[in-house]
C-alpha cells in the first residue's frame, strides 16, 4: 500500500478519564514525528463523541477523523475492525499506533489481518531509525529479551502500546485541529452479533467492606439513570459503590452493594451519602467511617445530623458537578 506521512491513533476513549492511553501515545507520535512532515491525527468512531474530539486536539492531535452516527452507539468489533481498515486503504496512513488496553488488543490484530500488515503488540517505547521507519519495541521470549521491530514494506505500520508508556502532554485549551466528519459507509457490513443490552459493572478491584471511600446512594438521587452516575464519579475517585434497601429493591445497584442490617458494614476513611435518610437499619453499618458527608434536601434528615459534613442541596446535581470539578482537575 503507497501511504502519505500521517500517523494514526486510534481514539480508545472506553473508560475515559481514567484510560489516557490514547493521550499518551498521542504525545509519543508528536515527539517523534513533529520533524517529519507527518500529521498526528487521532481517529474517533461511536456516537456523541465531541468531548473525545476536543481532549484529543487539546493533547496533540493536528487532525481528527471522526465517524459519529447512531449505528455506532455501541461498540461492536466486526463494525469497529471494519471500519478501521476501510479508513485506512482510503486514507493510507504511514503508521496506525493503537493503545493495548482489552479494547486495543482485541481491535489491532484483527485490523492488521485485513490490511495484511504487521503488528508489534505491547510495545514499551516508538522510535524512528534514520530512514524515518518506525522502531516498534516490545518485550519478546517472555520478557527475556527486548526486540526492535521494523515493518519494512507493508503499510501501515502498526503497534500496540501499554499504558502508562508515555507521558501525555498538558491540557492546551488553544489547540486547534482539523476535524474530519466522515458519514459511515452504505457498504457497512451489517454486524452479525445483535447487542440486546448492556451495563456496566462497577469496578471489582476492592470490595466496599475494605474500601477507603464509599459512596452511598439512596431513594434521594431520584432514579436508576441519575443513580449511575454514582459509579461514574466512584471511578474517578476509585471508591466503591453502596446503596440503601429501595435502591437494591428497585434494582439501581445490586445487592452485592446493599450498606446495613441487611447487607454490608463498611468502615471507610470518607463516606458520601447522597439522598439517603439515615433509617437505624443503614446506618448501623457506618459506625466505622471516619469521615461522612452527606447530601440531603431535607437538613433534618438523620443522616444529614450524624455528618461530619452536611449539604443541603439536590444529591443528582451535587454528584455531577463533583464529577465536572474533577474532570476539570484531570484536565489541567
Ligand atoms: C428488617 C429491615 C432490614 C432493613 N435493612 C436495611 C439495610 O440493610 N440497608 C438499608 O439501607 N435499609 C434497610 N432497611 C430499610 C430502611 O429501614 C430504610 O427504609 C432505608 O434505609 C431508606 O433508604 P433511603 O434513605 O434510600 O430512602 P428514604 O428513607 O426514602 O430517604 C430518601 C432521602 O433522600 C432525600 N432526598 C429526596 N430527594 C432528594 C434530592 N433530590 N436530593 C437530595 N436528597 C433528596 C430525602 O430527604 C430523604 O432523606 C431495612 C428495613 C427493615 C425493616
């Protein structure tokens, strides 16, 4: 395949903020390709994605091509890896670096076989040798030897890269970029796998008995939909999810999470509780936080009397304007 000089990233922005790998390797491909001629641009497909677009120009990419439609609402890896290849024979990019997060391994090798190119996986560092080929350079023999892998004819060269690699670049709200909006192909395959539904799980990396920081959520945060944005914000602070009996019964949490009597007794160093009343049942299962702070309209709840820090405000709205504050902190 004769390609032009730009560098493609693929934009995995599943579990963004927490998942910079693309931020990461975007940084990389500026660093060694700025010299070059080269464009770094990053590459988004799903739907609702201008938030992605903007953070990958603000960390580096010149260029962004971008296929935002309804059909690619979820992600699918026969669409995704389709797509992907099909951009790329169109385009012909030098060089398709993706991150080596679950997504990016599933997604690289696939992509490399219907372009019939190489794949370096898990690469640890990029550089260019002197006739500007990409040096792709990974652990091999089980980590007993470091190899240096070039791809000297097939276009493009391709890599996957571990998180965590690279140092992304700051936050610069002046970046401007090019942004390509591309309409999905009337050639799409259609996917022969039918997603019915699906949610995310909270994060099992601890269990909320041995947490450092719970949120608790209650009747109060108002319904399963706005309930969930307590795991988003339980990502951001890598805390675990609790949930008082309505909560578990109306199924917004699982019983898994359920906080007292009848549940789990959980002793944190911060405890939020958002919308919860404070019935003896929940939290006899708190005596062992050090620090709560509650979120209740009503001040007199006795949640809100046993606090060390007391809100009165709506618990939804408190919630996302936590998780703004902090994505604004990430950011800068
Ligand atoms: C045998 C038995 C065992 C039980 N075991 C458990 C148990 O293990 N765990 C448990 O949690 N419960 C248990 N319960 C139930 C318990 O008695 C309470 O009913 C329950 O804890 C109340 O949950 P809640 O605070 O979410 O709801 P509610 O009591 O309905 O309180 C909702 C709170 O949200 C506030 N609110 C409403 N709207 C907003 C808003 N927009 N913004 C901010 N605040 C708002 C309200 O002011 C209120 O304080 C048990 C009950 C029994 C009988």
């Amino acid at each position: 395949m004769n390609s032009n000089k730009d560098i493609w990233v693929f934009g995995d922005y599943r579990n963004y903020f927490q998942n910079r790998v693309t931020l990461q390797i975007l940084a990389r491909a500026v660093d060694l390709f700025s010299t070059t001629g080269s464009s770094v641009c990053a590459v988004v497909f799903g739907r609702d994605v201008d938030e992605y677009v903007a953070e990958y120009i603000a960390h580096g990419a010149q260029k962004v091509y971008v296929m935002d439609d309804p059909a690619l609402n979820t992600y699918s890896i026969e669409t995704y890896s389709w797509l992907m290849s099909h951009l790329v024979k169109l385009y012909k990019p030098e060089t398709l670096l993706v991150g080596a997060t679950r997504f990016g391994q599933e997604i690289a090798p696939r992509v490399a076989k219907k372009l019939k190119t190489g794949l370096t996986a898990d690469c640890i560092d990029l550089e260019l040798d002197e006739k500007g080929r990409l040096v792709q350079i990974a652990p091999s023999f089980g980590g007993n030897l470091i190899a240096k892998i070039i791809t000297p004819v097939q276009r493009p060269q391709m890599a996957t890269i571990r998180p965590g690699t690279f140092q992304e670049l700051p936050h610069d709200y002046d970046a401007k970029g090019e942004v390509i909006c591309l309409p999905v192909p009337e050639d799409l395959p259609k996917d022969a796998i039918r997603l019915i539904t699906s949610e995310r799980r909270p994060s099992e990396k601890q269990k909320i008995e041995d947490a450092d920081i719970v949120i608790c959520g209650g009747r109060g945060m108002g319904s399963k939909g706005k309930f969930k944005k307590l795991f988003e914000l339980a990502e951001l602070m890598n805390a675990e999810v609790g949930a008082t009996r309505p909560v578990v019964y109306s199924e917004w949490a699982s019983h898994d999470s359920l906080v007292g009597q009848a549940g789990k007794n959980i002793k944190p160093k911060i405890l939020l509780s958002f919308g919860i009343s404070g019935a003896i049942q929940h939290t006899s299962a708190l005596m062992g936080a050090d620090f709560i702070i509650a979120v209740n309209k009503n001040p007199n709840a006795t949640m809100m009397k046993m606090a060390d820090l007391a809100i009165v405000a709506d618990a939804n709205q408190m919630c996302l304007g936590i998780i703004k504050a902090i994505k604004e902190k990430i950011r800068t």
